[in-house]
C-alpha cells in the first residue's frame, strides 16, 4: 500500500504525541503512582498500584472509567466490592465514593477523568515546580 500523506514534522509530532512512560509519575497516595496527562477536557493517569497497597475511599467531581490492563484489584464502590481482573472496566460516576484494595499481583491500569480532576492537576503542578 502507497502512503499518501507525509509524516508529520518533528514539531508537528512533538505537539501531539506523548510517550506516557516519559511523562514524571506522582504519587497519589502510598503505593500508587501515576504518569497523568491531561488536556482541557479529559485526564488520562497510567496507574500502577503495589502489592498490598490500600486505596482508600474517596469522591470526585469527574466521571472516571478505570480499565485494569494487568493484575488485579478489589474496587470498592459505595461499600460494596467489585473484583475486577485485567480486561476489566469499571464506570463511575460523578460524586461515587469509591477505593480499592490491591492483591499481591498488584495492579496496572488506566484511569480517564472527564473533566480533568483538579487536585490532580494540582499534584502534577507541584511536582513540575520541584523539577
């Protein structure tokens, strides 16, 4: 198959691609990281959580889907759980209270926050002031 278009130019591309990994992780609480990058209207955050760890309850304004890409973990929503194994995905709304509690496997997935969540956009600001 003949390419029709031509690449875009370095700068181009620099303004629309990012490569997550290169993007510095924040914690967002004790054994949860986050690479997160975000536009005006939606974040998305590379989650990796540890073995073991505890994500406690919390609410927040924006709707939030959670894709779990590897391991494991027990999402806790409005009290009640819900095991989610990779391949799995999780829709919470507005304002739900939800955590989770991590198995031993530990647990990579992907999070997108429609709109931006502001306290961590608060976070990725500070840690962009200490580097």
């Amino acid at each position: 198959m003949e390419k029709k278009e031509p690449y875009a130019s370095p700068e181009e591309y620099a303004r629309r691609v990012v490569h997550y990994a290169d993007v510095p992780e924040v914690e967002l609480n004790p054994g949860s990281m986050s690479h997160i990058v975000a536009t005006d209207n939606v974040m998305v955050s590379f989650l990796t959580q540890e073995p073991n760890a505890y994500f406690p309850p919390h609410r927040h304004e924006a709707e939030q889907v959670m894709i779990v890409l590897d391991g494991a973990q027990d999402e806790i929503v409005e009290g009640k759980l819900y095991p989610l194994k990779k391949g799995d995905m999780i829709i919470l709304p507005s304002n739900i209270e939800h955590g989770g509690y991590i198995p031993e496997e530990g647990c990579k997935a992907l999070d997108i926050f429609i709109p931006p969540r502001k306290d961590l956009l608060e976070k990725v600001r500070k840690l962009q002031e200490k580097g």
